[in-house]
C-alpha cells in the first residue's frame, strides 16, 4: 500500500499473506470472542484486529502509526472495527470499557519511564 513506507509495506504485506484461520485459531485459544467490546493496543498492520474483529462484536484498534492505520483500513472492510493513530500512553477509556484488550508486541514502543506507567 502507498501510503506506507517501502519496509513498512514490504512487512505489512507479509504479515498478511500468512493465513487468518493462524490469527483467528490463536485468538481464539486465549478466549478472545463472543465478547462485546475488545481493544487491540498497538494493532500494527491490522492481522490481529481482522481476527478479532470476526470473532467478537466490536474491535477498537489503536497504533501509532497513521500509515499501518491507513494499510489496516485499506485490507479489513469490516464495519464492526474502529481505528485510532495514536500513542498507548495517551489513550483515556473509562474503566470497564472493553471486555478485553488485546496487545502483541508492541510494549517495546511505549515509554515505560513515562510517570504513571506501571
């Protein structure tokens, strides 16, 4: 997709030439669906929300970067997600909100120094 670098293209692409069925199996193995409202933190390229997005209600995808939020939208045409380009440290939900929140590889791109991250 365009709008994302060359390496950030080259990955997301790759990412999504593995099979769904691998992220939907794995999904589906940590309990993650028939819930309600599921928060995917770092959604990155979006494989993970697409998963979660067939398997539960509604999905709210988080990821910093605009161009891997611009490259999920351009492959899931799902209407049951959502997408934010922002930071994990300035997400404010009120408690309760989701059902769960699902996070892959992305605590290496948050400021665990920040005050008030535990």
């Amino acid at each position: 997709y365009m709008l994302v670098k060359n390496s950030e293209s080259e990955f997301c692409n790759r990412v999504w030439k593995t099979d769904e069925m691998i992220y939907i199996t794995r999904i589906k193995s940590l309990g993650f669906e028939n819930l309600d409202r599921v928060l995917d933190l770092g959604s990155g390229c979006g494989q993970w929300s697409n998963a979660l997005s067939i398997l539960n209600t509604y999905v709210d995808a988080v990821e910093p970067s605009y161009e891997r939020i611009e490259f999920s939208k351009s492959k899931i045409k799902r209407k049951n997600i959502s997408y934010s380009a922002v930071n994990a440290e300035n997400i404010k939900f009120k408690n309760d909100y989701y059902d769960a929140v699902f996070c892959y590889s992305m605590i290496y791109f948050t400021d665990i120094n920040k005050p008030g991250i535990k």
